[in-house]
C-alpha cells in the first residue's frame, strides 16, 4: 500500500461545490467504479460540500482514490470548523436541519456511501470520511491486526508533495511502515519522496535499521529527505523504530505513552549510524506518525471520543486542526484492529 498525495479541494463558495464534484468523478474510472456508483459519488460529494457551505462556514474537502487487484474505492473526507453538531443522530434524520435545507444532506450521504462516519465537537466543526467502492462491496483488511488511516497532502500552490509513505507486510506478519519527507517542497522534494518511496518498497530488509541505510544509498543523487521506519509487531507487542530527521511519531496503549526518537541528519546526505529503538505495548494500540507539516501541539484527549475512531477520522480531524499551510502535510495513524 503506496501513499500518494490526496487531492484538496477549498470550499469557500458556490463554484468550488461543482469543483469538487468534477475533481471526485475524475477519480472514479482510476478506482474502477462504474456509472452507478460514479452517480452516487457525485452526489455524495455534492451533498457534502453543500453542507460545508450552508452548516460549517466553509471549510475542505479531500479526495483519496485507490485500486487493488479487482477492488478500489474513493474515500471522501469533508472538513469544516463550523458550529459543530450537539446531537449527530439527530441531524442524520431527513428534515432535520439548522438552516434553510430540507435537512436530507447528512442522510443522504450515508445512505449513498459504502462508508460512512463523523464527528463532530459543539464549537469546534465537524469531520465526515465516507466512501464509494467498486461493485459496493467490503474492502480488504488493510494489514494484519492492524488499521491504517493516512492524509498525504503537498503544500498549498504545489501539484506535488514531498511527503510520501508506504506500507508492506513481511514473510512472518509484521508491518512495516515507511514515511518520508523530502527535503524542502515541489518537484525535487517529491523526486526525493519518490526514491524513498522505490527503496523501501524494493529492499529485502526487514528490520527498520538496515532499512533505512538501504534508503540513504537509494537517495543520494537527490536532496535527501528526512525518513522513519517503523516495525509493527502484533503477536510480540512491539514496535521497532528507527528515523532520521523531522518525522515525529506518538502511540499509547494500556500500559502508557510513548514519544519516538530520530536523529539528526539528511537521509542521502549526511546521516550517522542508525539508531534502532524498541518499544513495548500492550493492550489496544494507537501509533499516530507525521512530518513536520503538522504541528505537535495536538493533544488527542481533548477531542472526546476521537481515539475510539477509525485511523481515517483521527487524521483528518488532526489534520484539519494543527496543519501548518506552508509545508507538505503527512499524518498515518495505525490502530489495532478488532478481531
């Protein structure tokens, strides 16, 4: 599972509702829907940029589209820092509304998307990530004992983004999880992402140390980037870390928190040995990973009920909130999954 940038879509007026609508449609063919579910991905998305408009005082809209084997899918994620909802059932019934629609948006977007969530905190927005797949049906468990959810987005201005990442299961179950930050931003920052990106997906390493020493040969010749690589091992309960440069990585579970530690340095570049580091959890895990383009101040205990979110939720709700607009932005939580 590769992580390619999303598409974003500002709504701040009328026009920008057919924008992203027109942007959606665009993505289906890729991600193999046919014309029914094109038409309700339209109307999924139509719905909720209009409800961005009216309800949350404009706000975003991303596009996320992916293909496997005979499945794909296009994820929306609709963002806004409006009012917010006190009651959210409430407003999923049509005909509840608190302005001058006839209150089927909400609705209507469930009832059309394969998909469907949303939080939402009374003076602080509201978030909804939802879905159409291909034949309408479910999609594979990202990884073993684990969920994935991303947000990958270039710099404002930017077609490209140096903030990349990627995913890959090893011969005996383990996640292996790259994320990248190509130095600066634009197409050398991406050529950068690109490489990384390339290495770890055609490196026979394993472990995250000799890893990230194969993506320091596989870099060089571009401006390097800041990397870290993670290995998730749900039988043992471990996670194996190693990361060079600006990728900060947080997770919790029962037995506490932990923040990760990277080195200084420009992988392709100047790098010093790698430095593996190993942290133990039990329980349900929550690991959420990021590049400089989000601020650290986040604290995900004062959103009430977020951690309980699909990975998606938790980082666009990040996303939209502590996005610093002059950089790339790159967020991938990782969650244990229920059996």
């Amino acid at each position: 599972m590769d992580g390619t940038a999303v598409v974003s879509v500002p709504v701040r007026e009328q026009t920008q509702v057919a924008e992203a609508r027109r942007k959606a449609v665009q993505l289906a063919s890729p991600a193999g829907l046919g014309e029914q579910e094109c038409a309700r991905l339209a109307l999924v998305v139509t719905e909720a940029a209009t409800n961005i408009l009216r309800h949350g005082g404009g706000g975003e809209i991303l596009l996320d589209a992916r293909s496997s084997g005979t499945s794909g899918e296009v994820t929306v994620i609709a963002l806004d820092s409006g009012p917010g909802m006190a009651n959210v059932q409430d407003c999923l019934r049509d005909g509840v509304t608190s302005g001058d629609s006839p209150g089927t948006g909400l609705g209507a977007i469930q009832r059309q998307s394969d998909h469907f969530d949303v939080y939402s905190k009374p003076g602080n927005g509201t978030a909804i990530v939802c879905g159409v797949r291909a034949g309408g049906g479910r999609s594979a468990p990202d990884l073993p004992g684990l969920e994935v959810g991303a947000v990958c987005l270039p710099r404002i201005g930017e077609a490209v983004s140096g903030d990349t990442w990627s995913v890959r299961v090893t011969d005996r179950g383990a996640t292996l999880l790259l994320l990248c930050d190509g130095l600066g931003h634009g197409l050398g920052a991406a050529d950068a992402a690109d490489a990384a990106r390339a290495g770890f997906r055609q490196s026979k390493e394993r472990m995250p140390e000799p890893l990230v020493e194969d993506l320091h040969r596989a870099l060089r010749g571009t401006r390097g980037a800041a990397v870290a690589v993670v290995r998730i091992e749900p039988v043992e309960r471990r996670i194996l870390f190693a990361g060079v440069g600006n990728i900060a990585g947080y997770f919790r579970s029962r037995e506490g928190q932990a923040r990760t530690v990277s080195q200084n340095g420009v992988v392709g570049h100047n790098m010093s040995k790698v430095k593996e580091y190993e942290y133990g959890y039990g329980g349900d895990l929550l690991a959420v990973f990021h590049s400089d383009g989000l601020s650290t101040k986040w604290d995900i205990d004062s959103y009430p009920g977020l951690a309980t979110r699909h990975p998606t939720m938790i980082a666009a709700v990040l996303y939209r909130d502590f996005k610093r607009v002059r950089d790339d932005n790159l967020i991938v939580v990782l969650k244990t999954r229920d059996p």
